[in-house]
C-alpha cells in the first residue's frame, strides 16, 4: 500500500504567533492520512486517492462478496486483478480492465469489463476466472490451502493503472464458519471412515446430510460439508473406497455401509432423524439414490448431481459389480428403482456432459417419481454449456478436464468454465433452498 503525497509536517520548534493554527492544521493532517491508511490502497504522486470497498472482507467461501473501486479520475482506465496462492503453491491469478464512472468509481457488480478473465456484468467474475501460472486452465483445479486441516482462499485485490498499484485489498474465503466442529470417524470405533461437521450448538434440530463422493474415491467431500454445517446443517462425510482400511476399487461396496453412517448421523443431537438427505456425484449418486430406495425410513431423499438412474459395474472395470445389498450383487445396467422414496429428490446435471448421459438420467429419475406417484418434491435442473462438474458451490476456478485420480487418466468433462459456473452457482442455490424446506 502505498502513501499519500501530502506527508505529515516535520515539527516546528520555534516559538511562532501561528503555533495554534499550525498545530491544528497538523492535526488535520494527520487525522488525513491515518484514514487513508486504513482504507485499502493510498497512492502517491497522484491527485486523486484509489480505495477499494469490500462489503465481507471474511465470509464463506460460497457467499458473493461487492467490490467497489473509487477515488479514480473520472473515466479512468485501470486494470483491477485477483490472486490467490493454491496448496501446491502455485498463484492463479485473474485481471479485467474496466473504466470507471462521471464519478471515479467502479461498481464491479454493475460494470462489465472492456477485456480481460471474464465478460459481461459479474461480480465474482475475478474469483472464478482464475489461471495457473502454467499449462492449460481447462486441464487444471484451484484446490485452495489448507489451515488446521480446513481450505481457506486468501485472495489479493489490485487495481493498477499504467503498470502502477493504485489500491489494494485482502479477502479471505472460508470453508468453517465460527462455531462450527469436526470430528473424525474411524472404522474401529465407529465402523465408518468420515468427518462430521456440526454447526454451532442451538437449541433446534436440523436436517441433516450424508455426503459422499463418486469415482475419485477417498474423503474429498469434506469441503462440501464444511459449507453445509456452515449453512446450519449437520453433516457427514464418508469414504467408502480408495481410503485406508477400505476397498481400493469401487467393487462389492455394501450399501449397508452407508445405512452404518445414516444411523450414526441420525443419533446426534441437534440432528432431525425425520429429514436426512443423501447428497452425492457422479458414480456415488447411484448409492445415494439406491439408499433412498432401500432405506427409506433412515434417508429420506437424496441431491444427485451429474446422476445416472441405472446400476453400473465396478470401477475401474474388472468385470463385476460396484454395491452389494444383503450380500447379493445388485445387478449391473438394471433401472434404479424409486418406489419407496420417502423425501425430496434432487438431480442436477450438464447439458454438454461428456462423460456420461446425465442429462437425460436426471430428467428420467424425476418422470419415474412422478410415474411412481411419489408425494415429495423431485426435479430436475439441466443446465446448458454446463458438462460434469456441477457439484458443489461455486466462486472457485475448476477446468473442463481433469486428471481422475484413481486411474491417473486425463478425462474430458464438457462445459465451458463460464457455463459450469452459472450451474453450480444455481444448483448450490437450490441445494440449500431444498434444505431450508426442511428446517421447521
């Protein structure tokens, strides 16, 4: 941050008829410039004094936050950019060029930038836009770091005009509200490998939700729970392969695997037993949707984004099936059945995905409720330029490849990063408005 032109005074020490008037002005001074370094960004050798507004310099990592730049000349033209280190270290880094209002300012909410990361009129269009310092953005995943086990983003905001800092500010996206806990599960203790997240204790019960992942395997939800318990929802994230103590490969997975942790989920205090939703993607909304079916006095709905509406076989392939129920193999290519389904339904998926049909499952999971007359709310949300990676909240810059992490394979998502970002952002709406018609 850089300081004003107009320094503090150096102190007279001889005695001067004008002492009153000189200490006043003194004062003035540096009442001036103590303000102006509290604000984010004070230049010098201008006339006019950039500062960047911040309604949440702290907030979660899925809530928007208002940037605004004033102080500019009017009509300026100034580069305004994002960065923010990753966990392997990396800075992503994202820049636009806008130009300010009559009035020196920019709203970045209601100002579309002339070139740069991102078009049109967006607000968080800095955050998502992000790239790597190398190779391809589509190939590539922000996984931001972790502090005491938990992803927080520290993001800079700049504004340069002509090479030269102007103003600057740091945000910090957080995963784990004030107040919230976690503990781990262990499959000695608890016959179940997770993390639950509770939100701050109140008198209430709540919705809760089990979350788990598709094909990667391992424990890589727990962001999604963070947010949800965040949100004021218990919630459970599990592994059930490719994890310590657990299968490495999705085969033979018993789905009273996952009734184990409903059960648990269900006895903590605080939890609503009544409204326990299953919310998973990709190969896991198969058991979260079979739970629904086979369970239904334990889970009572289920969010399935990127869905498939038939059982499919292990993972990677060897021939056999991916989920057991009482010991028996569920039959692979055979339709999901919906008919004991006893809460809200859920499915979101990508009009341009390229790694499997689910824009047509979603869609046909929400006919079988209906054909099945099922009395819960179920829908499903098909977004256009929107490929597989759909699921969870949004704000943060994912690719439309990926390299999966069990096979080490580069796969093709669909989408453009532009049309994946407006689905999470409605579907993340959704989820927690489909939660919130829960809450009493």
């Amino acid at each position: 941050m850089a300081s004003p032109s107009a320094s503090t005074p150096s102190s007279i020490t001889r005695p001067s008829p004008h002492r009153p008037r000189t200490d006043m002005l003194r004062r003035v001074m540096l009442l001036a410039t103590a303000a102006c370094l509290l604000t984010s960004g004070c230049t010098s050798g201008t006339t006019d004094h950039a500062t960047i507004q911040v309604d949440h310099a702290t907030a979660l990592a899925d809530q928007p936050v208002h940037l605004t730049i004033s102080g500019l000349s009017p009509h300026a033209s100034v580069q305004v950019g994002a960065q923010a280190p990753a966990r392997d270290g990396k800075t992503w880094r994202a820049e636009a060029t806008f130009t300010a209002d009559d009035h020196g300012s920019i709203d970045l909410d209601r100002a579309a930038p002339t070139a740069g990361s991102y078009q049109g009129v967006d607000g968080m269009g800095l955050f998502w836009s992000m790239n790597p310092p190398d190779g391809n953005p589509d190939a590539q995943a922000y996984t931001p770091p972790a502090e005491d086990g938990h992803p927080v983003e520290h993001v800079e905001i700049r504004v340069l005009q002509k090479g030269k800092t102007r103003a600057s500010a740091q945000l910090t996206r957080q995963w784990l509200a004030a107040g919230v806990t976690t503990r781990t599960l262990t499959l000695a203790a608890d016959k179940v490998s997770g993390v639950y997240v509770a939100p701050p204790p109140d008198a209430s019960k709540h919705p809760a939700v089990l979350v788990f992942g598709g094909s990667e395997g391992g424990l890589g939800v727990q962001s999604v729970a963070a947010l949800l318990a965040s949100h004021g929802y218990p919630t459970l994230a599990i592994a059930y392969f490719h994890a310590p103590g657990l299968p490495q490969d999705l085969h033979d997975i018993p789905l009273e695997y996952f009734a184990t942790a409903a059960r648990w989920l269900a006895r903590q205090p605080r939890v609503d037993p009544a409204h326990l939703i299953a919310l998973s993607a990709s190969r896991g909304t198969e058991a979260a949707l079979l739970l629904s079916e086979h369970f239904p006095g334990l889970v009572h709905g289920a969010v399935l984004y990127a869905p498939t509406d038939v059982v499919v076989g292990s993972f990677p392939e060897r021939g056999g099936a991916a989920w057991t129920l009482g010991g028996k193999e569920l039959q692979r290519d055979a339709r999901i059945p919906v008919d004991h389904v006893s809460g809200p339904v859920l499915a979101i998926a990508g009009a341009d995905d390229q790694l499997w049909p689910s824009m047509t499952a979603a869609p046909r999971i929400a006919q079988e409720l209906d054909d099945a007359h099922n009395r819960f709310p179920h829908r499903a949300l098909i977004y256009p330029q929107a490929g597989h990676g759909v699921s969870g909240a949004p704000y943060l810059p994912i690719g439309t490849k990926e390299v999966h992490p069990v096979t080490r394979t580069l796969i093709s998502l669909g989408g453009t990063r532009v049309g994946n970002e407006a689905a999470l952002r409605k579907g993340w709406t959704a989820v927690l408005a489909l939660l919130e018609s829960l809450t009493p």
